[in-house]
C-alpha cells in the first residue's frame, strides 16, 4: 500500500507540471502569434492601440540624433527577439 500512495504521489506532481508546462506552452505560442503578425496589426491600429501594443512589447525605445533606433523588450519579448537565443534554438 504504501508503494502505491508513493506511486499516487508521484503521478499527482507529473499532472501538475504538465498542466503548467501546458499554460506555459499556450502564452509562448501567443506571443510567438503575435510577433509572427506584428507588422500588419501594427499597422492596421489606430494611434492609441499603436501605444498599446509599443507598451506591451518594449520597456524602452531609443531615438538618438541620427535617427537610429535601439530598444529594450518587455522581458516575454526579450529572448523571443534575441538573435542569439533564436540562433541557440534552432541548434
């Protein structure tokens, strides 16, 4: 009997992992939607959803002198946008 609580015990973690492995997975495969079509929703707001979605996904946005850009993503956006991390990825 004991073997089977310990069993029991054991399956019961296995399902709570997988269902916050799954919630997990279901917000990645949403941001990972949205970046894929960020340039047409983008485009297609209005001024005060352009500033919705600019918040949603940077922290900062730099515009120096010669009008180059640098940014700072929202941390859930950071490493999608990471050019190592996407290189590491797909290694």
């Amino acid at each position: 009997m004991r073997i089977e609580a310990r069993l029991d015990d054991i399956k019961g973690r296995l399902s709570a992992h997988h269902d916050e492995y799954a919630a997990a997975r279901e917000n990645l495969d949403d941001c990972l939607a949205l970046l894929a079509n960020v340039s047409l929703i983008y485009s297609r707001c209005d001024n005060q959803n352009r500033r919705l979605c600019n918040q949603a996904f940077f922290r900062k946005i730099f515009i120096d002198e010669d009008r180059e850009v640098r940014v700072e993503y929202q941390p859930s956006y950071e490493a999608l946008c990471d050019i190592e991390t996407q290189g590491n990825a797909l290694n």
